[in-house]
C-alpha cells in the first residue's frame, strides 16, 4: 500500500493526482447540486476538441482518470523494475508525456458511445405536453 501511496503522490503522477482531487470535487457539488455537470459546456467549443456532444466535465474526467492511471501504473512498474543508474528518471518523463497522450486518444474512443447518453436537444416538458391538450 505504500508503494501505491508514493506513485500517487510522487512525480510524475502528482500532476494528475491533483487533477483527480479536483474533478472528484467537482462531482462531489454536482451530486449535491451545486453545480451541474454541463456547467462548462458554454466555454467549450466541443466540435474543435472532438467531443462529439459530450458534456465537457464527462470528457475531462474522464481523461483525468484514465491518465491517472496510466501514470499510476507506469509509475508502480518503473519503481518494482529497479533500473540502475539515469534510466528511470528518462523513462519517468517520458511517462509524463505519455500517459495525456494515452489517455487523449482513450477519451476520444470512449466518446462516441457515450455522446448518445447526452442529447442535444432537451426533451419535451410538462408544458409542452400541457398545450397539447
């Protein structure tokens, strides 16, 4: 457990680890209700990131945790592999670069299915369905 522990808040994992506590904060006060979970879309030009409709806070957390992990493991693995001499700090900033581009290419490839879970359109409302009649 404490191999873990030091990967996660050892570089180069740090950098990812302080974006986990950040978007598990986020939706900590979206299941409180004190935001929601499109509260960024407006800022977001999704078609130019390839999100295809994807509420931006889904697509970030998303690439948050698959980088996480990515760079967690990575991380676990360089330390029980025990290189001897400069390799693992080389081979701990290529992981830094890495693990985004990784999970960049993860999080585009998981969109797509979970684009048809976040219409464009609302639905109809009661009111909609109170003129009706």
């Amino acid at each position: 457990m404490g191999e873990l522990l030091n990967a996660a808040v050892g570089l180069p994992t740090l950098l990812l680890t302080a974006a986990l506590v950040v978007v598990v904060g986020f939706w900590l006060l979206v299941l409180c209700g004190a935001a929601g979970y499109d509260a960024f879309d407006s800022d977001v030009d999704t078609d130019a990131l390839h999100l295809a409709g994807l509420p931006v806070a889904v697509a970030a957390s998303i690439f948050v945790a698959v980088g996480w992990f990515l760079s967690l493991s990575g991380a676990v693995l360089l330390a029980a592999a025990a290189l001897p001499g400069a390799l693992p700090p080389l081979l701990s900033l290529l992981l830094l670069f890495l693990a985004p581009f990784v999970s960049w290419r993860v999080t585009r490839r998981l969109v797509r299915p979970l684009a048809a879970l976040f219409p464009d359109e609302p639905g109809p409302s009661r009111e909609d369905v109170a003129d009706l009649t």
